[in-house]
C-alpha cells in the first residue's frame, strides 16, 4: 500500500473527523496523487526533449543544469545572439553580483537570486 493510499485509510478511518472534513482530505489526498502523475509525464516529456535537441545537450554540458533546467534555458534564450556581450545574458538571469559602491570602495554582495532564498 502506498503512503497516499495509506494516508486516505487512515483519513476514513479516524472516527473524530467530521465527515465533511474527511471527505475534503481524502479529495485533496486524491488530487494530489493525480497532479504527481501529470507532473511525472510532463517531466519525462522534457527529458525526453532534451535528450534530442543539442542546444539542451549543450547546456547540460554546465555542471548542475539537468533536462528540466536545460529546457526551461532553451524556452527563455531564444535566440542566444540577441544578448551582446556575454555578460548580458547571467545578468539577464540574475546571475551577477550585487555592487555595493561607495566612494574609492567596492564591494561584490551577494547574487540576487541568493538573497531571495533566505
């Protein structure tokens, strides 16, 4: 027995929820269960996708970027030339470090994508 369907069991089962309640959770325990299905077709669709298009396996080449993050790349480039120099594009992402500039002083913060994650 898996843990979702053992989860809606003991749902049923437990005799202090109100019937109104267990009959939500059991639907939201179900819905779940189908949204993991749909999600696992999806990503094996990409990865799928990726394994045949070369720009994705040329990305994959970035230690730390798998199918998924390969494509989503792809979806967002376009088309790589329209960035000028290569700096353009991690700055595009995020990816550059904040400059913290006083005076004759400069200090490298920290990457705006790191300070969202906290």
């Amino acid at each position: 027995m898996s843990g979702k369907a053992r989860l809606i069991d003991l749902i049923e089962s437990y005799a202090a929820f109100p019937e109104e309640l267990r009959a939500g959770l059991v639907d939201m325990v179900t819905h779940a269960q189908t949204t993991q299905k749909v999600l696992n077709k999806i990503t094996k669709t990409l990865e799928e996708l990726a394994k045949n298009d070369k720009v994705c396996q040329l990305i994959q080449t970035i230690p730390g970027l798998g199918p998924i993050c390969s494509c989503r790349l792809r979806a967002t480039i376009g088309d790589i030339r329209r960035f000028k120099t290569p700096k353009d594009f991690p700055a595009y992402y995020g990816l550059v470090p904040r400059s913290i500039a006083t005076g004759h002083n400069e200090k490298k913060g920290k990457l705006p994508i790191e300070e969202t994650k906290q």
